[in-house]
C-alpha cells in the first residue's frame, strides 16, 4: 500500500520509554513484555491515533533473530511480529498505517569486519518476512548508528517485501555522528542512493536535529524526517520546532524517547498549521557528485582524478592506504578480477575513506563488490558494461554512473 510522502505523516510518538513508565522492567524483553500485557500497549497505540498519528510504529524493535536470541527467543521471531503487527492494526482501528520497525542488531560491526556482512541481511530479512506475512504498509528502519546494519535492513526489505515504502533514521551526536562514527551525512548518501522512501534523525535533542538536518538539506533528494527525544520539553516546545523542520524539507515528522500522546497532539496542530505542499529538494550543482564511504561523505565531479587500480591482494589494506596518504587523487580505484577478490574486498573494504571507483569486466562480480561495500561507489565509465546492469546495480547499490 502507497504511502504518499509527498504529503506531511505524522507518526507515532515513544513506545519503550512510555511502557517503562507503565510497569514493563528495564532489563525485560520488550516484545515479550508487550504480548503478556497487551493493554498496556493497545491503551498507548489508541492515544497516539486519539492524537492524530497516521503511522503506528508496530513494536518490533528489537523482534530480530539475534536481538531476541540474548533472551533465548530467537525461534520466536515469526510468532511475535505476527502478533505485535496484529496488536498495532487493533489498536489503529482502521484509521492508521502500520509500519513494521527495524532496529540495531548488535551485529553489523565485527561481521563486517569478517567478511560476515550477508549474516546480518539474512537476520533482518528473517524479521521482514515475518513481518510482510503480517501485513505491515511501511517499514521504519530506526535508530541506525551502523552504516552496515542500515544497509542490510533495506537490502532485506527490498528482496523479501518490494516496493513497500522504507524511512530511515539515524541517531546521532550534535558533531552528526553516530556512537559508531558515522557521518550522518554519508548515511544520508548511502540511504537515498539504496532508494529509500524518506531519510531522518531520531532519539536525538531536537536541537541537534535541527542543526544536523540543515547541514542534510542541500544534499537531500527524499523528504526529510524529524523524530527528536522529547527530555527536557513541554509538548508545545516540541511542536513549535515542526516550522523550523518543515523549512529544512521535513515531511515526515514524529517523536522519540520522552514524547507522549500530548506530544503527537501538539505536533499535529503544528504541523497541519504549516499547510505543506510535496518535498522539493533544495537545487544541486550538478558536478557536486556525492559518494561515501562507511563513515565519510565524500564528493567528487564528472572528471574526477582516479588512482591507478589497486588489485585485491592480502596487501589491500596497505595499498589502500598508501594511495590515499601519497598519491594526490581524487577517487582510488579497486579491480574486481575473480571470486577470491569479492571476499578479498569484502574483508578489507573498511579502509577505504576516500570516494571508490569500483571496476570489473564481470557483472557478477561487480555486483558482490557493491553489495559488500559499506558506502556508495561510482562507476567511471571506463570498460564494456551493459548499461541496463549499471543502471539496475544504481537502483539497488546506489552506484553513480559517470
């Protein structure tokens, strides 16, 4: 089902910090917790529709195999989103959207860091299909802090429930960056060029969002998204910040930790009060390219300077750095000769701070490069590709074609 982001969407506002205040321990399974007592959360979902919610964030944080499994209940991760998405559609009656939820898996990290990255797709996409077995009209991918686990999560909902709209948030620091380092900036690169729906920030101060989706604004092409924590805010405080969000390109607005169904209430008044048309994303130099790597945006031009190729070697690392500490280029540029060189890469890949070109005569292999690739590459036109396998591998990988 469409969701029309064209237009503003309010979603829902905190799930975990309101429970707490309603009983559930901290160090309880939150899922878990939720289908003993499921009053607790249909009586919180209902309030935030009362309050004019049109997203209801179904409560599967943390329903992923190997974030159930530290309580021992990773075999239920197809029962309990079945029933936490049913518990969310009762509790909309019909007149909100329910939004399967992605979050943190813990394992994104060190499985990159061993080659491991397609674990981490096949943890999500467990949770996706559960999920699009339930029913759900959206995904929300949130709290992202690790540029591997962003992106495996909308890999999975892209094989396992396609073309379900996808927003995406961050958290992050008042610098923009994550607790793992990431430039929210090159999430943001990585994200629209994966083909997401809406890209954003969450559980940070509203402040900090604010400032850190002014410095997005000029790179957007998707609607923005704001879900600050609300700590520390009135309601109205809170709402009265949705003007300064909608001027940046905000069209999907909603709370974090500390927001409440007042919260939503006040927001909703603000936000109807701005009378807002579709996102139009701020006008781009068109030989500004942005690309990233796992943690750094990085922009380049259509006659970028690009390295001699570096071949997948054991001595990747070093080659890699000794190009981008010694050699004035812009991009470096990685040959993708045979199958050794896809793990090869896949490996060592997190080296790479510089904008990559990434080259191969064999679409299969260029393919695997990209899908292990932590941050967005680009093509330089050099070699015989077919065109519509480049452009297949933009949509997907978020390759930029030169």
């Amino acid at each position: 089902m469409d969701i029309p982001l064209s237009t503003p969407i309010l979603m829902d506002g905190a799930t975990g910090t309101a429970l707490r205040q309603r009983g559930m321990p901290e160090e309880a399974c939150t899922e878990e917790w939720i289908l003993r007592q499921p009053q607790e959360l249909l009586a919180l979902q209902r309030a935030y529709v009362a309050a004019g919610a049109d997203v209801l964030t179904a409560p599967t944080f943390g329903a992923n195999p190997a974030s159930l499994a530290r309580f021992g209940l990773e075999e239920a991760t197809e029962d309990f989103n079945r029933r936490l998405v049913a518990l969310s559609r009762e509790a909309s009656g019909g007149k909100a959207k329910v939004a399967g939820n992605l979050a943190p898996c813990g394992m994104g990290e060190f499985a990159v860091r061993e080659g491991r990255f397609e674990e981490v797709v096949d943890n999500y996409r467990a949770q996706v299909s559960a999920l699009a077995a339930a029913g759900v009209d959206l995904y929300v991918v949130e709290t992202m802090v690790d540029m591997a686990e962003a992106r495996a999560a909308v890999l999975a909902i892209g094989e396992a429930d396609p073309g379900k709209p996808v927003i995406v948030t961050f958290c992050c620091d008042d610098e923009g960056r994550t607790p793992a380092g990431v430039d929210v900036l090159a999430a943001l690169i990585v994200m629209q060029g994966m083909g997401v729906s809406a890209f954003g920030l969450n559980c940070a101060a509203p402040e900090v969002v604010e400032e850190q989706l002014e410095r997005l604004a000029p790179y957007a092409c998707v609607p923005l998204a704001a879900q600050p924590s609300g700590d520390g805010e009135t309601a109205a405080s809170f709402a009265r910040r949705a003007e300064g969000y909608a001027r940046l390109g905000v069209r999907v607005f909603g709370g974090c930790c500390g927001t409440t169904p007042e919260t939503i209430s006040e927001l909703r008044r603000a936000v109807d009060g701005q009378h807002l048309g579709p996102f139009a994303p701020m006008e781009q130099d068109p030989d500004v390219i942005p690309c990233a790597s796992e943690r750094e945006a990085r922009f380049i031009t259509p006659d970028v300077d690009v390295s001699e190729p570096i071949e997948c070697t054991s001595d990747l690392v070093e080659d890699i750095l000794e190009v981008e500490e010694n050699t004035p280029v812009g991009a470096i540029k990685i040959e993708i000769l045979e199958e050794d060189d896809v793990l090869v890469f896949a490996e060592y890949q997190y080296a790479i701070e510089d904008a990559l070109c990434l080259w191969s005569d064999v679409p299969e292999l260029l393919e695997g490069a990209l899908r292990a690739y932590q941050g967005r590459a680009f093509w330089d036109g050099l070699g015989d590709m077919d065109p519509d396998f480049l452009r297949e591998m933009s949509r997907k990988y978020g390759l930029v074609i030169l």
